[in-house]
C-alpha cells in the first residue's frame, strides 16, 4: 500500500560521484534562462474568465461543424474553436461521445493545441496591480486573487498591526516580494507544511547571488572551496530554486557535465564527476530545494566566477478543479475535466460521537491514452492535491491518512481519509485538482556571477 500523504518524502538518485543536495522537497522552475525578466504577457480574460452561456452555445454550433459535408466549413470550426483559447477546454465533449472519427478527431487535435497554450500561460510569471496600504493579512488575499499563489502568516506577522504602502503596476510575483523584504517581511517555506508564508525579514550572514525569470527566483552561492592534492581545488556551489507556490514541478534531471563554473571570459571548469546523471523526483512537499554543485578547478582562487549550465523540468501544468458537491452522497458520481476523470467509486462515513464523523472517499482517477507522459510517471498521480472545500473557502485536506488501492495503464485507485468531521461537512464539496498537461521546461543558466567565499 501507499504510504500516508503525511509520509510522503522526496527521494533523490545520485548515479557517480556527483553530489545533490535536496533540503526541501519541490522544486518549481520555468522560462528559457535566467536573467532579466521575461515579458511573457498574463493570461487575459479570454483565456481564463468562466465561460458564458453564449461561448457554451458557440462551441456546441462549432462541434457541430466539423461535421459539416464541405471541408472548407469542417476547417472553419476547428479554427475557431483554437481562437476561442483555453477557457473553453470544459466545454469539448470527450472524444467517445462524438458522432464521426472525423470530429473526434478533430476535438482531440483542438484539445492538444489549447491545452499546451494553457500550460504556456500557466508557467509565465504571475503579475500584481496594486497601490495603497494594505495588511500583511490583505496582500495575502490580494496576492492569492490576483496570481493564484496562496501565502500564509506566520504568528508574528498575524500579530503586527502596521500596514504597507505598495506600488505595483503589473509588477511580476517575484519582484513584488522583493518590495515586501525591502519593508521587513520575507517570504519563507516552512517544508513540512509545504507552504509558503509571510515572516519576518531576516538576513543570511552571506546570500548568494539571486536573479529572477518568469516564475522562478534562483539564488546561487556563495561558492566555498577547499584543496585537493597539490594544484587543484574542489569548488561547492549551492544553488536555491524556488518558484511561484502555484506551481507543481516533479522531476528535475542533468547531467554533471551540463554545468561549467569558471572566471569570467575562461573556458570553465568540469564536475567533480563528469560521468554523474541525476534525477530528482520532487514529491508533494513544497516549491524550493537547494542542491550543490561540486566542480574541479585550479589551485589559485579567481576574483569572480560564472556558473553556466542547463537542466530540465518536469511540470504538471493547466491544472483543473474537479469539483463534487453533496459528496456524502455522490456515491458513483463521475465528472471529467479535459482528458481526466475522477469517479467517487466508494463514500463511507461513519459517526464518531460528539456530533463528529469520519469519511472514506475512494476515487478512481485515469487519464485518456493520448495524454502522453503520463504513464512513466504515473506514481506522481498519487500527490494530485485533494481537500473539502467549505462556503467560506476553507480547505480541509485528509487528515487520516491516504493509500494506494490499484494502479494500472492511465488510471490509479486511491482511498483519502478524513476524521473530525463536523455535522456541516455534508454541504461541503470534495474537490479533486487535477493537472491534465506535462510540459518539459528547460532550465538555462548563462554567466550567472556568483559569490566567492574566503578560500580555505
């Protein structure tokens, strides 16, 4: 059986010599390289406003079309429906239900185009209009409204009555929290919670060097070093990625020989072990790791160095939620978003004295064959989030304990758990947040200038 979501751990393979360090458990990353910030526009409203009963009704005439007896109206309807944007993926019927393969087939290819533009959309970095003075309390909300990126209080910071004074013009995520450390609150990530949350600001006794792109903030060094034999020196970069919470990486892979450290305008220095392959599978705990770089390099320290090299990461993308309402009674109940459908095969609760009650859900979860990737990562389907969603916006994850039931090709069986329930929880819902895109991103450091330490 599956472990309980609360034992749930990152685990790493390390092949060679090569050296990763994974402090926390999630690392989030995306965008072509990092340096200045990419201009990547935010998804508008045609993209991720609700649908309207007329673009319903537009999509229904559309789907009819591609059944159309002319090809020139057949072609038409497909390239509308890719016009309309990723808001109407809800809105395609599943392939099985349509009259033709020429209109299943059809969907299918719409489907894949504006899946992969909502996972485009979805990885650019997150943007905040805002100006006047708030509460640590109502930037929070403002923040989790505007970019879907949840932040929680720590008690000091719930404590504190000031208010603060932003400016932010489409300002990127990343940047506004820069502003926010700049007035005496940082952002933390407290791993065993796998959240984020406001702190009070404090500084490292030596940061490294930190830039920005799209939705990831990277901080590399400071770079310590230490000799080895007679005319050489291991040099240890540590590096930390952290991303937009909204974000849900999965794996991280490369190979030692993708990252060169070296003085500036050099050729750069090789890994410790050149022949080392990592992959990190990045779990359910949260969104930044910290990992070290081990380079082999000369004796005499430089002034500076450069850190260059490439790794790509695996990111479940467009997710959805699937919502069940009255799930005390939902028993049987499918419902399907994009190429995912979750079925309530099972729902026992049982009364556990003092007007409280405890709850067995059963879902069964599977992804149509041609959403690709997903069968060679298929355990990564057991951390997709789950909670009961209260009136006021609540969420109440398993407390109890969740495990493994079946897994077979494109579908898994898993049994969440709940206790405490109050005698209210039957009017809530059981949400289900299901990704329904992979996307591979690659990750590119050029010239990044990091910090050296005092040689030893």
């Amino acid at each position: 059986m599956f472990a309980p979501r609360q034992q749930l751990s990152a685990q790493y393979l390390v092949f060679g010599r090569f050296a990763v360090l994974i402090i926390a458990v999630l690392v989030g990353l995306c965008g072509d390289c990092f340096g200045q910030p990419n201009e990547t526009p935010q998804p508008t409203s045609k993209n991720t406003a609700a649908t309207t009963g007329d673009e319903a009704a537009r999509v229904r005439r559309l789907i009819e079309q591609l059944d159309a007896p002319k090809l020139a109206d057949r072609t038409q309807a497909e390239e509308e429906l890719n016009k309309l944007g990723p808001g109407i993926l809800p809105l395609l019927p599943p392939t099985d239900l349509l009259p033709s393969l020429g209109s299943k087939q059809a969907v299918q290819r719409v489907r894949i185009r504006l899946e992969h533009e909502a996972a485009r959309l979805s990885i650019a970095a997150s943007r905040l209009t805002a100006t006047g003075q708030y509460s640590a309390l109502a930037l929070a909300r403002l923040i989790e409204q505007q970019t879907g990126n949840r932040i929680t209080l720590s008690k000091a910071i719930s404590e504190r009555s000031e208010t603060l004074k932003v400016d932010w013009q489409a300002r990127t995520f990343w940047d506004a929290i820069v502003d926010l450390e700049q007035s005496g609150i940082e952002l933390t990530f407290v791993a065993d919670r796998g959240e984020f949350e406001f702190a009070p600001a404090r500084k490292p006794a030596s940061a490294g060097q930190a830039t920005v792109q799209d939705a990831l903030r990277l901080q590399a060094g400071p770079v310590t070093t230490m000799p080895v034999g007679k005319d050489q020196r291991l040099y240890r970069c540590p590096i930390t990625l952290t991303a937009e919470p909204r974000l849900r990486p999965l794996f991280l892979r490369f190979a030692a020989r993708d990252f060169r450290l070296s003085a500036p305008d050099s050729t750069g220095w090789g890994p410790f072990d050149p022949e080392a392959k990592v992959e990190i599978p990045l779990g359910d705990g949260g969104r930044e790791a910290q990992v070290e770089l081990k380079f082999q390099g000369p004796l005499q320290v430089p002034p500076s160095v450069v850190l260059n090299g490439e790794a790509r990461l695996l990111v479940a993308a467009a997710e959805h939620p699937i919502e069940f309402s009255k799930w005390q009674t939902a028993r049987g109940v499918a419902r399907r978003r994009g190429g995912v459908t979750v079925a309530l095969a099972n729902v026992i609760v049982k009364p556990a004295g003092n007007g409280r009650s405890s709850a067995v859900l059963e879902a069964h979860v599977s992804y149509d064959a041609q959403v690709q990737a997903f069968e060679s990562h298929q355990t990564w389907i057991f951390h997709n989030k789950v909670y009961l969603l209260t009136p006021d916006g609540r969420r109440m994850a398993p407390n109890d304990g969740m495990e493994s039931l079946f897994q077979n090709q494109g579908s898994v069986g898993v049994e969440y758990r709940f206790k405490d329930l109050p005698v209210a929880a039957g009017d809530w819902k059981f949400v289900y947040l299901a990704p329904t895109l992979l996307i591979e991103v690659p990750v590119k450091l050029n010239d990044l200038r990091v910090q050296l330490s005092t040689p030893d």
